[in-house]
C-alpha cells in the first residue's frame, strides 16, 4: 500500500495553479555511500565515499504564495569507494600499496517535492521535503547479477536562490537523498545507499 502511494505521488500531475509555473535545469555532484546490514558482521564492507555526477530539469507548480510542488527527472551516479591492501607471503600484513575499489550505480530518478520559500531582500530560500523513485540502468564493481532495478527514497534539503528578481534567476542546492528500501538483499547482506548533493541551476520563466 505504502508503494502505491508513492507512486501516486510521483507520477500525478497537477494540470491547474493560480500561480506561475516555471521550468529548469540543474547540474552538480553527489558524495554518495552504501551501507550494508548483516548479522554475520558488523563491519562497514564500503569504507570510503564516492564521488558521481547528477543533472536534472524540473518543473515547478506555483500551489500558493509560499507553497510549491516541483518535479525533476534525471540522472544520478550513486556508489561508494574502497581500497584493498597488497600482501605477499614475505609481508603477510602489507607492502604499504594498495588496489583501489570502485562500486558504480546509474540512476534515471524521478521525484517529486514541496517547498516553501523565505525572502531576505532578494535572495530567496526554499527548504524542500519529498520522494523519489530510482530505475537503475548500469552497475559496476559489485559483481552482483540481482541487484534491485527499482527502489524508493526521500529527501530533503534547502535551495538558495540569488537575486530573485532577474528573469532567470540562478540557484545553488543542497540537498540529502536516503532510500526506504534495499537495492540488493539476501538471506546474509542487505545493501542501502545514501548521498548528499549540490548542483547549481536556473529558472527558465
């Protein structure tokens, strides 16, 4: 049931607003991790953080004065980072080198978000909340043939849009994204990501 709703909400659109809708683009990085629970080990089997690229163009809906719904579609490069020790028999503990470890997950996302907006002179903040669905196109490093194709999150963050008042305005976000769900689980190793995300982007009015 709790998926159905989120459907319902990401793929409704609003065909009436007595404000003014708007369009754009945004372009920018996530610093993305992956988690895993198991009960056979506590430790973190994804040490290290990963950096991937992350673009969209969204729609946004006027509902009120200081109320917004926007809809973006687009691209996101999720994954994680690790590096292995090189040993050898002499030196059992390590011979100082080591072999990075790259894990790669491509994402087509679609979300959907409310957003409410304070005005201090011209510069314009927007704290947002919302959902999003994640279809994975492309994986790398994990050697996994099962991996979870769709999955659902949440995310929240604040954007920051300087001198409103041009025609289009340029903004900076920030922005956190958790998924509900697993992409890959079994009877020993469950597997979640999470990011944070700033992009840079303009209003098309």
């Amino acid at each position: 049931m709790f998926k159905v709703l989120v459907i319902l909400i990401l793929t409704c659109t609003i065909t009436y607003s007595q404000g003014k809708n708007t369009y754009g683009v945004k372009l920018g990085f996530v610093n993305s991790s992956i988690n895993n629970e198991s009960d056979h080990t506590s430790l973190n089997l994804f040490n290290d953080t990963r950096l991937g690229p992350s673009f969209d163009i969204f729609f946004v809906t006027n509902l009120y004065s200081h109320l917004a719904m926007e809809f973006d579609l687009g691209f996101v490069q999720k994954g994680a980072s690790d590096r292995l020790a090189v040993t050898t028999p002499d030196q059992p503990f390590g011979t100082g080198e080591y072999i990075g470890l790259d894990y790669k997950l491509d994402y087509i996302k679609l979300s959907s978000s409310l957003s409410t907006k304070f005005v201090i002179e011209v510069t314009e903040f927007q704290p947002f909340l919302g959902l999003s669905s994640n279809f994975l196109i492309d994986d790398k490093g994990f050697n996994i043939d099962d991996l979870t194709s769709f999955n659902f999150g949440y995310l929240f963050g604040l954007k920051i849009v300087f001198n409103n008042s041009m025609k289009n305005p340029i903004f900076l976000e920030i922005m956190r994204e958790i998924d509900f769900d697993h992409f890959y689980k079994n009877h020993f190793l469950e597997l979640n990501s999470a990011y944070w995300g700033f992009k840079l982007g303009f209003y098309y009015n």
